[in-house]
C-alpha cells in the first residue's frame, strides 16, 4: 500500500515538475555539469528579422551533460597552470596567414570593444571594435588591465581552438548548435527567450539604451558579469541568454537544410558567411553577448545564431561545454 502511495505521488509530481525531477535524479554527469533529457523540439525561430533563423523544423536530441555554468577565468587558469598551454591571442601572427604585416605588427593582441567617445552620433559600422596589443584572457582590455578578483567571471578572448584544448583537457566536446539551442530553452517550446515571450532587463546581462552609444545599466552591468548572476532557465543552466557568446563546434551556413527532422545533427561540413567573405570556414556561436541591444542585434534569444572566425577571440566570446552519454 505504501508504495502505491508513492508511485502515485512520485507521477504526480513528475507531471508537474518533469524537468525538476529528472535533473535530480543520477545519470553520472561530472560535477559542474547539468542533466538535459533528450527530446524532440522546434529549431529556430518564425519570428526572427533574421533569415538564418528560418525555417522553423523539427530536431531531435539525445541525453546529454552541460556545463552549468560559462567556463570561467579560475577553471581556464587552472588549465593553464596544469598544460602551460598559450591562447591564440598570446602568440605572435603567423608570417603564413599575414605574409605582409612587418615584424612590429604581429605582437599578440586580440579585439577589444571601447565605445565611442562622448558627444558622437555617428560611427561607421564595427568601428567600435580594436585591435589592442597585449589583450587577452588574463588582460582582457590590454596589458595594463587584469582579472585580479574576477576568478568567477566567464573567461574571454577565447579563440575556437583554444576551446578545443580545454575541452580535450577535461575530457567533453563542445556542443553542438542543436545541443546548445535545445538545452538552452529550458523546456520551453518556440518561445523567443530562455524565459518566455516578453523580454526583461533583469533576466540576461545584455544592453539596455542605443548601442553603440549609451548602455542605462538597467541589468546592473555594463560588461560581463559574473556566472550565475542571473536566474537560471528551466533546466537550470545559467547565462545561456546575454553575457558572453559561446562556441559551438558546428560549421556556419545560413541555411540549415541538413538539419531538420534529424537526430543529433551536426550542421554542415564547412563554413561560410555571406556578410563576411573574408572571413574562411566560421563556426556557429550562440546567446548573444552583453553587447547585444535592441536596436543592434537582439540575438540574445535561443534560436539566434552568429558566425565567428575560428581565429579570433574577443571581449564578449566564452563557452561551455557538453559531455555526451
């Protein structure tokens, strides 16, 4: 009797709290890693200003483990104690890929956004971005800049392969972007955030006023924020909306023909972005960024999807990684 009465309550709550339920229970994921149970759901967005988010089409995932959190400057720094390894933005430029450049000009360095100066209306389009020698992981805005104190704020500056070695370090993969969009709408079918349909300052650290010009610092940051500083999705992910963009190891296309009605698709088999010729074999990012505004790219939602230069780490890319079952 006593166990009908359990199993009668146990159903009970499942019914009204399934993904509560099966994130509690034990399926041998690492410490710092999330339960996402596989599924079937709606991929991309019919919404969307965006072409690249269309059509909406049916994809399937297996079971699978997320890091709960983006991989922050601590975790990174302890890779590199342990490996000596030296990020992209740490190494000179390659005479091979910039045959041209004199020696002086291939200093390490990565790009930095600083904002336009006070009083100006008008720039011209990515001027906001900055070649800054010097910048990189442990000095994220140049070298007279630090992460002193900042051990839990998501790591930046992070090239796609400097990604792929941490993630060969701990021994996970990189999602997928069918992985990364599943997992982060939490449960949620079609809906345009991580939380809902009507969007919210204090739900993702993004950009609040015109960017970018002025940010009101409705969300209580101006850059990135620390892990968890948000309220965390239905599954309990953290930051998957907002603060730093994040890789995934999927090739970028504009169209995702490939995809639909697959099962654990893993996007094309090489990259490329029509706004950015010169740019060679992208890979996909995902969640937007704190720099993400309104009136700029609003691709602080789930099925929203950039193209990023394997090469090139900046000031608001990150990641996180998945463990596959």
């Amino acid at each position: 009797m006593k166990s009908l009465i359990f199993i009668l309550f146990l159903s009970f709550f499942l019914l009204l709290n399934p993904s509560k339920v099966v994130a509690q229970m034990s399926f041998s994921c690492p410490q710092g890693m999330t339960y996402i149970p596989g599924g079937t759901f709606r991929m991309g967005s019919e919404h969307s200003d965006f072409v690249e988010e269309k059509p909406v089409d049916d994809v399937t995932v297996d079971s699978f483990c997320i890091d709960t959190y983006e991989i922050t400057n601590g975790q990174f720094a302890q890779f590199v104690k342990e490996t000596g390894y030296k990020t992209v933005a740490e190494r000179p430029l390659s005479k091979e890929q910039f045959p041209n450049l004199p020696d002086e000009q291939r200093k390490p360095g990565s790009l930095v956004f600083q904002p336009p100066e006070e009083g100006i209306q008008r720039v011209a389009y990515l001027s906001w971005w900055h070649w800054v020698t010097g910048a990189n992981w442990k000095h994220p805005f140049g070298e007279e800049s630090d992460i002193i104190g900042k051990d839990n704020y998501p790591v930046i500056h992070i090239s796609y392969e400097d990604a792929l070695a941490y993630a060969q370090w701990d021994g996970k993969q990189l999602p997928t972007e069918a992985q990364w969009e599943y997992a982060a709408r939490g449960g949620l079918q079609e809906k345009e955030y991580t939380w809902g349909d009507q969007y919210s300052a204090k739900n993702a650290n993004t950009w609040q006023g015109i960017f970018p010009f002025f940010n009101t610092k409705a969300d209580g940051y101006v850059g990135a924020a620390p892990v968890g500083s948000f309220p965390p999705n239905g599954y309990g992910l953290y930051d998957m909306s907002g603060n730093v963009w994040e890789w995934t190891q999927d090739w970028y296309q504009v169209e995702r023909d490939n995809m639909a009605h697959k099962t654990n698709p893993k996007g094309p088999e090489r990259g490329y972005d029509p706004k950015k010729p010169q740019d060679q074999l992208v890979h996909v990012i995902k969640g937007g960024s704190h720099l993400c505004a309104k009136n700029y790219c609003s691709r602080y939602r789930p099925a929203a999807r950039e193209s990023q230069s394997p090469d090139t780490g900046t000031t608001h890319i990150g990641f996180r990684l998945v463990k596959n079952l």
